[in-house]
C-alpha cells in the first residue's frame, strides 16, 4: 500500500477547509484557516500512526519481548517506551459475555486463523457476528439490513495474510474501542453480560475500520440503529 503523498495531503487541506477563500474574489486565501485543517489532518495521521505501533507492542508483549527489547527495536529506552505503553489493556473474560456472544468468538477467532491473520480486526468481528442467529442479527433485520447480506460483504474484505496461527490473537485498537462500548452499553441498559448486539453497536459507533465500513455502505446510522436496538428485548443470558 503506497503511503499518502504530500500533494494529495495538500490537495485534500485545500478540498476540505470550508473557510479557504474569502467571500469576495479575494486574492489570498485563509491562510490560517487552511493551517488550522492541515494541523487537524496531520493529528488524524499521527492517531492512526500511534495505534499502528500500539497495536504491534501489544502483540510483542503478548508474545513475551520484554519492554527491553520493545524499546530497542523502536530506537528508545526501556524507560521511555513503558512510558508510553505501560497501561495494559483490558481483558474480557468469557464469564463477561453472553452465550451467543461466547459462541460467535469461537467463529471469529476462527476466521482469523483461517486467514493467517496475526490480530483480530473489526472486520473479523462482524464476520463473527454475523455467522449466526443472535442479538446482533435481529437487530440488523429490525434496520431493515439482511444479516446475511453483511456477512458476505464483510467475508469479501477478509484478506489472506502469511502469519502462522497463534493461540493468542491481539485485537487490533478498533476492535478494543468497539468492546469497551459494548461493556458500556451493556452496563446502562442493566445487563450482566455483554451480548452480540452490544458489540455491534460498538462497532457502528467508532465509525473506524472495516465494519465501520460495511456497516456504512449498507445504510446503517448509529444514531438510527442504536435506537432500533433500544426497542429490542434483551437475551442476554
């Protein structure tokens, strides 16, 4: 994949920044209105570029580098990089979930390693979710979207990688964001368990990466859905 270049970075400030030219016919543009956009353009790059590295120390850390050699592979001292990276992430045990949600794991884990994937994407969640009848694909029918329909589209994104399977999988930054919503979720609607649908939303919400995507595409508001799904009774068991 070709890195972003510094024109079409330019071009895209210049396309985005509503407040560029002045009314008028002026000559000289806003210029620190376009300073303004490119600055939040580049934080955006930076973000993406941080959960990048983030995601691959979760995965040495997994896997048993010590933040000695994390640090030397990233050019900085021990010190600096547990700085950075000290906080560990959450785990979600399967006594958090319920049964449905424990089962569609089983077939998310399972399209990661089917693909030599090394992480667990957003992408291989709506896969996981959508493999069975559960709360997640009621809620897909009761927006008017056939769960079957997201499950083909999302299987279509699924890529091959050349990773050997491993018994632990780290879930990518997105995937951590749409769980911890779906805890939350759980939590204000009273339910002991975090259940599929719960996931889903999540993963509507972040409005990142590739569910976010064939969520997205099949007309799914997350505004609209989270309100279908507040009509739904609750399984979660």
């Amino acid at each position: 994949m070709p890195l972003p270049d510094l024109d079409d970075l330019i071009a895209e400030v210049d396309r985005t920044c509503d407040a560029a030219h002045r009314p008028g016919g002026q000559e000289q543009p806003d210029w620190l209105a376009l300073l303004s956009t490119a600055a939040s353009l580049a934080g955006q790059l930076q973000a993406l570029a941080d959960d990048l590295v983030e995601d691959y120390v979760e995965h040495c850390r997994m896997h048993g580098s010590s933040w000695t050699d994390i640090g030397a592979a990233l050019g900085v001292t021990r010190q600096a990089v547990q700085q950075r990276f000290h906080a560990p992430h959450k785990r979600y045990d399967p006594e958090t979930m319920s049964e449905d949600l424990r089962q569609a794991m089983t077939h998310i884990k399972r399209a990661a390693v089917q693909h030599r994937n090394n992480y667990i994407g957003t992408e291989h969640l709506l896969w996981g979710l959508t493999a069975e009848d559960n709360n997640a694909t009621r809620l897909l029918r009761a927006a008017g979207v056939p769960p079957e329909d997201v499950h083909k589209a999302v299987g279509s994104r699924l890529t091959m990688g050349a990773s050997q399977a491993a018994e632990r999988i780290a879930w990518t930054p997105y995937s951590r964001k749409a769980i911890a919503i779906a805890e939350e979720r759980a939590g204000t609607a009273g339910s002991a368990h975090i259940d599929c649908d719960h996931l889903l939303l999540g993963l509507a919400q972040i409005a990142r990466g590739v569910a976010a995507t064939v969520l997205g595409e099949a007309g799914l508001d997350p505004a609209t859905f989270a309100d279908t799904s507040s009509r739904l009774p609750d399984t979660a068991g």
